[in-house]
C-alpha cells in the first residue's frame, strides 16, 4: 500500500512538472524578470496597478488617486481577494509583482487541475490518472487566455468553483455546511461571476442526484445554510456586484456569437482527434450516470456534461471563462473512454495494474506534447512578448517616470503603442496622471500633412465610484465628467512622452524587428523637435524608442 502511494506521488509530481514546463515560455522559463511577462492584455496592467496600491498602502479600501485624475477617496468595485494575496506573495517572497501576477495565475491553473484530479480520483483513482493527459492542452492557445489575457480575478474564482464540486460530492463531512459557506464566500471575493456558474453546476448536479436518490432534503439544508454564511459575510461585495449589473456594466451577460479566438473557444480547438474521443466520452457520461446511480460519486460525470452544455447554450460574456478549463472537465470524458475500454475482458490482465495506467496516461500526454510542439512551435517561443507586454525600453521609459516625477506631475504621452482602445491601461504602472493624443488624432494630423492642435484625452479608470455616506453597505457612481480638465493643451504638462520608433513580431515567421521608424513616430519626433526649439522644454530621458521632455513652465503659452 505505501509503495502504491510512493508511486502515485511519483507520478503527480511528474504531472506538475510537466504543467510547469508548459507555462515555461509565458516567463521564458525564468522566475524574476526585470519587466513583465506576458502581459498579453491591458486588463493585466489594471490588476498590477490595484495590487501595487495594496502593496504600497496595505489597504484596498481606495483606490490610488493617478486612477481618478488625482481625485481622493475613490473606491473600486472589483472583487479584492485575488489583489490582496498578490500584493501579500509579493511582500512575502520579495519577488517583483508582476512576476508574482503572472506565476500566482499559473499555478492556480495547475492548482485547478489537481482539485478536479482528486474528485475523479474519489470515483475511482484509474479513471483519474487516464483523464490527466488532456490537461495539458490548458497551456497552448486558445485555452491559456486564462493566463496571458488578464482574467486573473477570474482564475482565482474557478479555484473555490472546482473546490465547491468537491463539497457537493462530501456534504457528509464534520463542519461541512460551514466550509462550503468559507467556499462560497471566497468564490464571490474572488470572482462574484462563478456564483452564477455554481448556479448551473450544482443545479444540474441536484437536478440528477435527487432522480438518482442520491441527494436528499438534508443536503439542500447545509447548502441553505453555506448560502446563507456567505451572504452575511460578502453583503458589501454582493450589492456592489448587483449595482454594477443593474447599471449595465461588462458584467451584464452578453451573448458573444463572434470576437476574439478565445471568447468562442469549441471542440475544434482540442485538434489531433481528442474532440471526437471527448464527444463519445460525453456519451458515456450519461452512460456511468445510470450503471454506477447508487454511488454518489457518480455525479461527478455531470461536472463535464454541464460544462459542455452551458457553454453551448449559454455562450455569454463570463460565463464563456468555463471553457478555458474545459481540458479538466471534458478530460474526464476522454479518459473515460480510455477507462471504458480497458474495463473489456479482453484487457482482464492489466485493467487493474496501477503502473500500466501510470504509464499509459504518461505515454498519452508525450503523444500530446509532442503534436503541440510540431503544432505550435513558433507561437510558444515568442507568448511572452505578444499583445500589449512591453519591451524594455517602453518599461525602462515608464519606470523613469515613476522614479523621477513627482506624485502630482501631469504625464502626456504623444504616442506609446499601436493600440487605440483601452490602450491607457499600459500607462497604470507610472503611478501618475496620465493623459495622451489619440492615435487617430495624429493620423488626421498626417493626413494634414502638418503639426496640429491636438485634441487630449485623459487616461484614467472607467469608473468612479464612491462609498454612499448614508449606507456603507452601497457604493455611488459619480459622473466622470465633473473632473475631467477640457480643452487641455501641450503647454499645460509637466512631461511630454514622445515615441521614436516601433517593434513588431511576425508570430508565423518568428521574426521580430525593432527600431522600425513609420510615419506616426516620424511625425512624434518632427513633433517633439518643434517643442525642444521653446525654452519651455528640455529633453530629461532618451533612448532609441522614446524621448521625454520636461515642461519648466507647464501652464504659459509654448506652441
């Protein structure tokens, strides 16, 4: 028994370093960095800057005022449990936060599989080890969105999801009405979101274990009981959740019927023949369902059924998140009919021989990485430095900025990236207010053929939100636009940011070029040249990307 257990460890721990192995490119198989890593979407930059301000202040109970155009005593409404141990791992470790950012995510996808590993195993440990492979699919695109996009709140949520599965299959447990109210809670701190999602898992687990006879009156009571602790113990993060549905913010569910590769992720994305296999998998869900109805443990084959189906017709905006973790569920279809098989008397021998499953399911995820490696080579060598991370000269640019402007400076940057939506998240981790020219204000002004006034817009969170003084309990929207300073011009800035020249990545060709001088940072230096010609201004910081130019006089006529 103590060599089988040794064994199992063994092959765990082979399992986690495989997984780790996979998320290598997302760091470049490097621990600290002296830039972010795959910070692949601007809502990534959002995350750092909030678990930055917990890590200066030690408080998320405001927001830093750069966010708000230096207004104090604005709140956020995002769910803080995932901020507030980032900001912690940092403190504890010492390592920079957007390394943590980026390696808190990654094992909280590993932790995810592991958790979904033990509830399978609790059926039967075989079909466990046979519906590890798949999961290693969770690391290639489109399903490693969950850890280049910046849904990180979101991941942190799936985690007390796939430990509420474990609750629902052990509500016999000491305690465990109070621990699933722990779960619950969590789950609405980490990601208010995944409640939602509970709603269809344990609906459709209830559903099917009170027509199996195996979830009775007893079990609704401890699961009242959790919905009620959590209530009590997340009122503030419940309300907030509901104001912002109700004003239709990005929470609202959306139907998504088209956009980007991972919002409309389908069977077709687990390529080299899987998604057939998970199809008859699905099958024999419904199959083991019925043959094994007097084991309660039965019910975990709703877990990959519900998480097929919700998607499919109920493809909305957050809910589609399921999908990045589809590798776990729908690998306990394809390992079921792996196990299927195997149970056949043509394979009496080793059907219950622990080593050749250990194997067999080692042999299967080689099979899958080495399809992934031909499939995707080029693509995985370069993940780190895609989408909105930044090279060293754009972070070196705006860490010079945090370390040598003054808290209230006022920062316009002239052009940073080739990003017209959204892109002023980037700008989060200068700490300071920040304002900047459209990019198609300066391909009007190209089009024009000279320098001109530019229209400024100001960079700041989308929302403004304060604590309602009559009830704690509720946060008050105010109207952005009583802050915002209009018709700003140049002359009105501490610093002027001004790009020189551009980079680009041909993700098919590997090919990466730098220095690339177009016409938009062509205009930037004709642009920064005509201010260096007033004595307003003085050039502080220069590099071949990017210049920076100090306003002596911000507020006098200068242009």
């Amino acid at each position: 028994m103590k060599g089988n257990k040794a064994l199992e460890g063994i092959f765990i721990i082979a399992y986690i370093g495989i997984f780790l192995w996979m998320c290598g490119p997302f760091l470049k198989y490097l621990v600290i960095h002296d830039r972010p890593m795959a910070f692949v979407s601007t809502d990534s930059y959002a995350w750092y800057t909030y678990s930055k301000g917990i890590y200066d202040s030690g408080s998320f109970k405001y927001t830093p005022s750069f966010l708000n155009l230096g207004m104090e005593g604005f709140t956020s409404p995002e769910p803080p449990l995932f901020l507030q141990l980032n900001a912690f791992m940092a403190h504890a470790t010492g390592l920079p936060l957007y390394d943590i950012q980026i390696l808190l995510v990654m094992l909280m996808v590993i932790l995810i599989i592991l958790i979904f590993f033990v509830i399978v195993r609790s059926y039967n440990p075989f079909l466990a080890y046979l519906s590890l492979p798949l999961c290693i699919i969770t690391f290639t695109w489109p399903f490693d969105a969950s850890i280049i996009f910046g849904i990180i709140p979101a991941v942190f949520g799936f985690v007390f999801l796939f430990v509420s599965f474990f609750m629902m299959l052990n509500m016999d447990l000491k305690y465990s009405a109070a621990i699933m109210g722990l779960v619950f809670s969590a789950m609405v701190m980490g990601h208010t979101v995944r409640v939602f999602e509970f709603v269809f898992f344990g609906g459709v687990f209830i559903i099917i274990g009170f027509v199996l006879k195996r979830v009775n009156l007893g079990f609704l009571k401890k699961l009242a009981i959790a919905g009620g602790i959590a209530s009590i113990t997340t009122v503030y993060h419940l309300v907030i959740f509901w104001q912002r549905y109700s004003e239709g913010s990005s929470f609202n569910f959306v139907p998504l019927d088209q956009g980007a590769r991972y919002l409309t992720i389908t069977l077709k994305d687990f390529k080299f023949g899987t998604q057939y296999v998970i199809l008859a998998g699905l099958a024999l869900c419904v199959y083991f369902l019925i043959k094994e109805r007097k084991n309660i443990k039965c019910l975990i084959f709703t877990f990959p059924l519900t998480g097929f189906l919700l998607v499919h017709f109920f493809r909305v905006n957050k809910i589609y998140q399921v999908t990045f973790f589809w590798p776990s569920l729908l690998g306990l279809a394809l390992g079921l009919v792996i196990f299927f098989v195997l149970r056949l008397n043509l394979f009496s021998v080793i059907q219950d021989n622990k080593i050749f499953h250990f194997w067999l399911s080692l042999f299967i995820a080689w099979l899958l990485i080495l399809q992934i490696h031909y499939a995707s080579r080029g693509y995985r060598e370069i993940i780190s430095d895609t989408g909105t991370t930044p090279n060293q000269a754009q972070w070196s640019a705006l860490m010079w900025i945090r370390e040598n402007t003054k808290p209230d400076d006022k920062i316009l940057f002239v052009y940073f990236n080739d990003y017209p939506e959204d892109f002023e998240y980037l700008l989060f981790p200068t700490e300071r207010q920040m304002h900047y020219i459209p990019l198609e204000d300066i391909d009007f002004a190209l089009k024009q053929g000279c320098i001109v006034n530019h229209i400024i817009k100001d960079y700041s969170v989308p929302f403004f939100y304060k604590r309602d003084p009559d009830f704690p309990l509720k946060i008050v929207k105010v109207d952005k636009s009583q802050y915002v300073r209009s018709n700003m011009t140049v002359c009105d800035f501490d610093y002027v940011y001004g790009k020189r020249s551009v980079d680009t990545i041909d993700i098919k060709g590997v090919n990466r070029q730098t220095g690339i001088f177009d016409r938009r940072t062509e205009y930037v230096v004709n642009f920064m040249n005509e201010l260096k010609k007033r004595d307003n201004f003085e050039l502080v910081f220069l590099i071949d990307e990017a210049a920076i130019l100090k306003n002596n006089r911000p507020g006098e006529a200068c242009v």
